[in-house]
C-alpha cells in the first residue's frame, strides 16, 4: 500500500511536507499507492513520533499497512488481510520498502539468493513466512511488525489467528445459502460508498460467479466482467457459461484469449525482460492484458474468486499435512540441500487462508501498478469464519456455491460444469514456442546454473525429453520464470 525510503536520521522531528505524490523529510519519503480507493494520512501521535496511515477507505473491517517513526526507531505494521505485500530490506542506517518487488532493484542481488526459498520456488512448495527469495529482504506477513533500529531490522509475529476447528451443526430451519447470500453481499457492499466503476474477474467458475451474483446485487452504478478464455471445446464451454452469467446478470464483459498471451510471450513481461518479481505467476502475461482492459474501462476496484477452493477444503488446520513433493531431475546440490529447511522461519497461523496469501503477493501487485484495488470476497475475515463452521457436506464439490447459481436461475452448465477451465494448455503452449529457445539460452548461461541450484547436464536432459513428449512437465515452466525474472533484476 505504500513505498518508502527512510533514514533514521530524517525522523527525529516533524519536518514532513507533501511534495507532488508523497510525504519528504530530508532525503526521506513516503509515497502512498496511488490507487483512488485507498486513504492516506500522516499525523503526530501521541508522545514523540509521526504515524503514517494507508488504508481502504470503505465501511467495515479494511486492510492497512501503517509506519510509526520514533527517535531512531521505525515500526512498519500490517493488517489482516494481505491484499498488497510489503517487502523491506534495510542498508546501514535506512530502511526501504514498498509493494513492488522491483521498485527495491537497486538493492537486490540475484548472485545473493536465499536458498531455502529458491529450493520452495523450484519445487512449487510454497511457504508464508519473512523470506523472500533475496538475502537480507524480507516480506512483511500479515498482523506482523518491522522493527528498524540502529541495531537493525527485526520482524515481530503475532499470535497465531485463531480458527473454528471442527464444523458446527446448524440450527433447525437455518438455510446455509440464504445465509452465505446475505454475507457475500453484505461483504461486497462495503465498497458501494467509496467507488464508481467496479470489475470482476469472472472465469466461468463456481467462484468466480458466486462473487459476480453479489456485484451484481450489491446496487454498484456499473459493473464490467474481465476474464481470460481458453482455447478449445474447453474455451468453448467455457464461453458459454460466461455468456450466461453476464446476460442473466446484465454486465458489461470483456474476454481476453489466454493463449495468445501464454507465458514467456514476446511483448509480454517476461519477453521483454522487464523488471518483476522473479516468483512471479505463470498466468501474467495473461492477466496482464486482463487488467490492462480493466482499467481502460476506469475500474477502481475489482473483485476476485481468490480463495473459493480454500474455504471450501475438507481439513482441519491441526492436522492437514502438505503432500510430499516428487524429486526434480533437474536439482542443483544446493537446492536439493536447500529442500531440508523449506518448512523452517514460518509465519505463525493467519486469518486468511496461506495459499490465498501467497496468491495475492503474486497476483495484486499488478493491479495496485495500475490504481487498481482487487478484493477477494470469499476470504473476507467474517466468510472465512462462517466456511470453518460450516458442516462438510455443504463444502463438499463446493455444494453450497453451486446450490446458490442453481437458486439465482442459472442452468446447471454454470452451476457444475462438466469440463472446467485451467491453464495447463496454455502453459504448455508458452513452453513450447517460446520457453524452449529460452531454456538453451539458459543452458549456455545461467545464474541458477552457475549458484549451484540447477543441474545443467540434468536440465538439458529434460529439455530434450519435454520437446520429445505429449506433456512438457509444468515445473520447467518455474524453473525458466525464476531464471528469467532474475535476470531481470540484475
């Protein structure tokens, strides 16, 4: 939500002053994000020190990231929900951060990596914790807080969040689709008083249209449906049920083809070789376009089905245990060393979901470069609740989101289509007419290859065997995308 480059020696007094888009003292500033429906505020607090404020400016619980400055002391705190990341790396005796990986360029070094999140990247076992892949930058999780001082920067946990464990029965007469109706909407209406134009990201999924039936209904002046549409009689299906959603509901839809931009694609982020995020989605060129047109259309806020498969799962918190990931031909020794400690220095226990915090550091700094805020209804602090108390067999093949279209009067082709979408062709493509010229670049000179993380002769073995095959195995496509987001930054 906000970028800063902070010297302890700048915030001794009160001497800040609003200069074109940010707040400066001494060579000190602060800039908020630049999107309409966040509010930004700095006052005196209490005592001695300055606090720094951005926030959703909407009615209800909202997100935040705040900065409290001290007499040679800088408290960097965030909220619950996650929406932006907020990466930090400290030099000497300044403290710089922002949401944007590639804004702290000059202070990454992709020959200085941390190996325990490299090992997590290559091998697709993610993690929310303070380790970004960059030695010495640090990612800021949620309800936690950055403490920069003379001594140095130190990352302060909260408790873990706690959780309704087990599912409760429901009341005689109680309807759970009335009442995950009611909720939604009430969750999406929040935003009515503080935006115009508003956007869904609608795919065609349970998801996605449950969230849609809420825009819809939550009394917004326009409402415009984004969304990317595969190739095939997949697409073709897939076609079809957007088409009636967006007619039942009355939106105004825009459709992007998935595989005209797959990933590596030249004009493309990576094609280019523009400055991002190495652990960057597969899907950004993609998305890319997608939120290109949305803010074409002047959306301000754009909601997503981020997180219906999370609050849907059949688990407790207590005893889900992640699956064990296949061996990587491809591994270096330092990565195969590094896979002993992909579960050490996590964050404690969040209010959201981790995959669905881990999906928004890949998938919302894009939007927020735009002036976009993208929201995530179905992972809503009060949702997430209501899911955990719900029984399983309303979760179960997401019964209760597919019972609410089949009671909105959509056909059962939208309420449990036979041939849901992915990506995975679209990967494929990407691999094959652009990925492959870019593995043998990779294979004559690598930073992966040369920092010990990838194998070459095992690489080169598998480029060969992937062009040979029906299915090019999907973890080349994050090896490349980690290679060349490096390269990137370097």
């Amino acid at each position: 939500m906000l970028s800063f480059r902070l010297r302890l020696a700048d915030i001794q007094g009160i001497g800040w002053r609003w200069d074109t888009d940010r707040w400066a003292s001494g060579e000190s500033w602060i800039r908020p994000a630049h999107a309409a429906v966040l509010d930004a505020e700095l006052v005196q607090c209490q005592g001695a020190g300055v606090c720094a404020l951005v926030r959703e400016d909407k009615d209800g619980e909202a997100d935040y990231t705040s900065l409290l400055l001290r007499p040679d002391e800088v408290q960097v705190s965030a909220g619950v929900f996650g929406t932006a990341p907020m990466y930090l790396v400290a030099v000497g005796e300044e403290l710089y951060g922002s949401w944007d990986l590639a804004e702290l360029r000059p202070h990454l070094r992709p020959d200085r990596l941390n190996s325990r999140a490299v090992a997590r990247t290559l091998s697709r076992q993610h993690r929310y914790g303070a380790d970004t892949l960059f030695d010495r930058v640090y990612r800021l999780t949620e309800r936690a807080t950055a403490v920069f001082t003379p001594a140095g920067l130190t990352i302060v946990y909260p408790e873990p969040a706690q959780h309704v464990l087990q599912p409760r029965s429901l009341r005689a007469g109680v309807d759970p689709v009335d009442a995950f109706d009611g909720l939604l909407t009430e969750v999406v209406a929040e935003w009515r008083s503080t935006t115009g134009s508003v956007g869904v990201e609608l795919s065609g999924g349970a998801d996605s249209g449950n969230v849609a039936l809420s825009t819809a209904a939550a009394g917004f002046g326009a409402v415009h449906t984004f969304g990317l549409l595969m190739d095939g009689r997949i697409g073709l299906h897939q076609r079809d049920r957007r088409r009636v959603l967006v007619d039942h509901l009355g939106l105004q839809d825009t459709a992007v083809s998935a595989m005209q931009h797959a990933p590596f694609a030249p004009g493309g982020v990576r094609g280019s070789r523009l400055p991002h995020d190495p652990a960057g989605a597969f899907y950004q060129e993609a998305f890319d376009v997608v939120r290109a047109q949305a803010a074409a259309r002047g959306c301000e806020v754009i909601f997503t089905g981020g997180g219906g498969d999370e609050v849907n799962a059949h688990h407790s918190r207590t005893t889900a245990e992640l699956p064990t990931a296949d061996p990587i031909p491809w591994f270096g020794d330092k990565a195969t060393q590094a896979l002993a400690q992909v579960n050490e220095n996590l964050a404690p226990i969040p209010v959201l979901p981790v995959p669905t915090l881990m999906a928004f550091g890949l998938h919302n700094p894009a939007y927020l470069k735009l002036g976009i805020w993208p929201v995530a209804p179905l992972v809503h602090p009060r949702v997430v609740r209501f899911m955990e108390q719900l029984p399983h067999q309303h979760k179960r093949d997401k019964m209760m989101f597919r019972d609410r279209l089949r009671r909105a009067g959509l056909p059962e082709s939208v309420a449990a289509p036979t041939e849901p979408e992915n990506f995975l062709a679209v990967m494929e493509s990407g691999l094959r007419t652009y990925g492959f010229p870019l593995l043998d670049d990779m294979l004559r000179e690598s930073l992966l290859v040369d920092l010990g993380y990838v194998d070459p002769d095992a690489l080169a073995r598998a480029r060969d065997h992937a062009e040979r095959a029906p299915v090019v195995p999907d973890l080349l496509c994050d090896t490349l995308a980690l290679e060349v987001g490096l390269r990137s930054l370097a």
